[in-house]
C-alpha cells in the first residue's frame, strides 16, 4: 500500500509519524531513486507498477522524458522491483537486471516516460503490464503521440529498447491526428467492458474532434493472448472508443484514470480531466466521469453526455484548472464504494496558488453533475493547499495509483526538502476520512 501525499501528519494502522524531509531521508521511512544523467528529469512522472515480474510484491515505475538513450529527448522509463524488506538508495546509472530495467524511448524527441502507469492485466495472463506514454511521438504524424504497452514476465524483463518492441514484448498505440500528443496521460482502466481483462485509457489532450484542443481520450480493451500496434486512427467497438471533449480548449484528457466503481454497479469506471473548460468560469476546469458498461459502448461526445453515461465536476473559480490531475481514491469514506480525487492546482483558498483538491464520494445508483462551488459533506470534502503558491493539488496521485483507506479519520503526510530540484506541491497522501468532513487544511 502506497501512502502518498497532502498534509501534514501519516498514520498507518494506528502508526503514526511527523512530516518527513527528504533531505534526511532514513532507510526505515524509504529509499531514494537517483536519475541517470544530467536532464533527464526522471521523476517527471512516478506510479504503481504492479507485480511486473511475479514475485508477488509490487514493482515501480519511473519516467525521464529527457533521457537521451534512444535520442535527444527520446526519453525512458525505469522500472524497479519491490523486494521484501526493502530497498536501499539505488543509482540508475547503475541498475541491474535484479533491482529491475530500462525502457528505452523509440526516437528522438519523442519524450517517452511523460507518464507512465499499470496497465493491469491486459493481455490475461495472470503477471501485471505497464504503459509508457510518449507524447511526441511522430508515427501517426507531427507530435501525434503514443503510448506503449509491456507486457510483464515470470522473472522480469532485460533493457527493451522501444524501436525493437515485438508482440512477445508488447504492442504500440499509435496517436489518431497531428498534433493530439496522445500519450500525455495514461492509465490503467480497470475492466470498463467486463470482460474479466483489464483496459487502459490514454489522453490526447490538444485533440480537434470537438473543437480547436477540445481534447479525446480513447480506451483500449485488453484482450486475452495480447494485440498487435494499435493506430487510434482506426479505433474499432471491438478495441474500444474514444471520448471527445466538449469544447474548444478544454484539454479533455489532460489527466486520465481509472475511477474505480463509483456508481456501485459492478463494473470499473473511469474520470478525464479537462483543465481548460469554463462551466464554471474561465478555466476553471472541469472532470468528467465515465460509467463502465457491460459489453462496452460506442464513442462518447462529452458534449451530450447523459446521466446514464455518467457525470460532470463543474470547476470552483476561474482559473482553478480543475482536473489537472485526477484520480480514483480508494474507499475513503468506508461505505464500500469507491471516491474519487481531483486536483485544482490554482485554487486560492489556501493562500494565492496554494492550490487543492477535492474528494467526492461514490454513491449507488451514480449522480448528477456536480458543481464544486456547492460541494456539500455528503458529496465529499475539500483539501486546502497548505501557504500561497503551493500549488498543492499540481501533484495528487499519479494514474493508476490510488488512495488508502486505514484509519476513519484523515491524516496526511507533508513531504519537505532543502533541495531546489523538488517542486512546490509534492505529493501527499490521505489515509481515510471521516464522513462528513466538509474542508480540510
């Protein structure tokens, strides 16, 4: 269970700690993970990697979008094994096949490792997969972007270079148009279709299909026995559909996730947010959640979006860019539904751009739009960024991670450092709320 990110206090099974400084950071409170080379920015992106090579604890993975290996900003992803007891500092200049691997970028400035993320288990069998996003990426055209899906191994996997990707390894997501740079934001899915295999969901958000960077996200049904490269272009009913944005500027898909099960029907959902949308003001942003539906369904306009497919998070204030990152939250409030998290990283009740992030419950049956200004403690809570210019919510959890229910009461951990490499508004994490908090700071 990972614990990451938005306060000031983490309990863990009745065990509690102060804030953590990373500059001191002890082997008994975590390991540090060291980049490779001058820019290459690893950390950019950071997740959940699943049990990637079947020892039965769970892996990491991490991208540096900058990374030369494979070119000038070709970019990589790094994938280290969880192992019993721990890890010390590892160097990734250093790493071997037994700490875990290299995922090495297709092409020059392709930025692979701009996000990365589980897949689950998309080609059913039975060892977790991983997907690397690289936004730049110019097979479908021009900075049309891509996303590349391994396939874990028994064992795990040597160095795989992208440019030599084969079915046994995995397959590529190719961007629909020019320009769409699909591949900023990817995830696991869950099983949105219930066909017991896993899915994933990849944002694209500058896409036109609903305006000049309305924004798509487009999900990918896993299949058992694996698929080969998928080119958006062409996306069929059969290998999923694709969710176009609102308006002109909306940045749908700026963040994808999975939602978990938030209308208690059985079936995975899922969330996108869309940072630039104005419902509730200029760019105050906006997320939208999808309802999973047996069988699967057709394209979705977000446009005519009904209560049947689901449900829109209306922004609190202009400018807030709510949905600059979303998330499915776990169980937090205990009423055996899962919630969701959504970050608005320049909200200003905390202070100028402290920034915050809003919890909202799953409820049977789903809801109606929500619209945050009138967010009530039966609809979930709010989390204020801790001083001016925080921008605390610009780093809530990463696709395809997830909150941690442990306690009924909510607690959090601050993350601090004398290190002018870490940006204001590192993560945090929550452990539980009590039902009914309103607004936390």
């Amino acid at each position: 269970m990972i614990m990451r990110l938005l306060g000031a206090f983490y309990c863990y099974e009745g065990l509690c700690m102060a804030d953590i400084d990373l500059t001191n950071l002890t082997p008994t409170q975590g390991f540090r993970i060291i980049g490779d080379g001058v820019g290459d920015r690893a950390g950019i992106s950071v997740s959940n990697a699943g049990d990637v090579n079947g020892d039965g604890i769970d892996d990491l993975i991490v991208g540096a979008d900058r990374n030369g290996a494979g070119g000038s900003y070709a970019g990589a992803a790094y994938v280290v094994y969880g192992r019993s007891g721990g890890l010390g500092n590892l160097d990734l200049t250093n790493l071997a096949s037994a700490d875990g691997f290299r995922i090495i970028g297709d092409a020059a400035r392709d930025y692979a490792g701009r996000s990365v993320s589980s897949a689950g288990d998309v080609n059913g069998d039975g060892i977790d997969d991983l997907i690397v996003g690289a936004s730049y990426n110019d097979a479908g055209g021009s900075s049309a972007g891509a996303a590349y899906v391994i396939y874990g191994r028994s064992g795990g996997l040597s160095n795989l270079d992208l440019t030599n990707l084969t079915t046994a390894d995995g397959f590529r997501i190719i961007g629909d148009a020019v320009s769409d740079v699909a591949g900023t934001s990817v995830s696991a899915a869950g099983d949105v279709n219930g066909d017991g295999i896993d899915d994933l969901i990849v944002g694209a958000f500058l896409n036109d299909a609903g305006g000049s960077s309305a924004g798509a996200a487009y999900v990918v049904y896993g299949r058992n026995g694996g698929r080969s490269d998928l080119d958006l272009t062409n996306l069929t009913v059969a290998d999923g559909f694709r969710i176009i944005g609102d308006a002109a500027r909306d940045f749908a898909g700026t963040s994808v996730s999975s939602a978990g099960d938030v209308n208690g029907d059985g079936l995975d959902d899922l969330i996108v947010g869309a940072t630039g949308n104005d419902a509730g003001g200029s760019e105050a942003g906006a997320a939208y959640v999808i309802y999973g539906r047996s069988g699967g369904r057709s394209d979705l306009d977000l446009t005519t979006l009904t209560a049947a497919d689901g449900f829109r998070i209306i922004g609190d204030n202009s400018y807030d860019l709510v949905g600059e990152s979303v998330s499915n939250a776990g169980d937090v409030n205990g009423d055996g539904i899962d919630d969701l998290i959504v970050g608005a990283r320049n909200n200003d009740a905390g202070g100028t751009y402290a920034g915050a992030a809003y919890v909202i419950y799953g409820r049977n049956g789903g809801r109606s739009a929500l619209d945050l200004t009138t967010l009530t403690a039966a609809d979930g809570f709010r989390i204020l960024g801790d001083a001016a210019n925080d921008l605390r919510a610009l780093a809530s959890p990463m696709p395809g991670t997830s909150m941690a229910t442990a306690s009924p009461t909510c607690s959090w951990v601050r993350v601090t450092t004398t290190s002018a490499a870490v940006m204001p508004g590192q993560p945090m994490w929550c452990t539980g709320a009590t039902a009914g908090a309103a607004t936390l700071t």
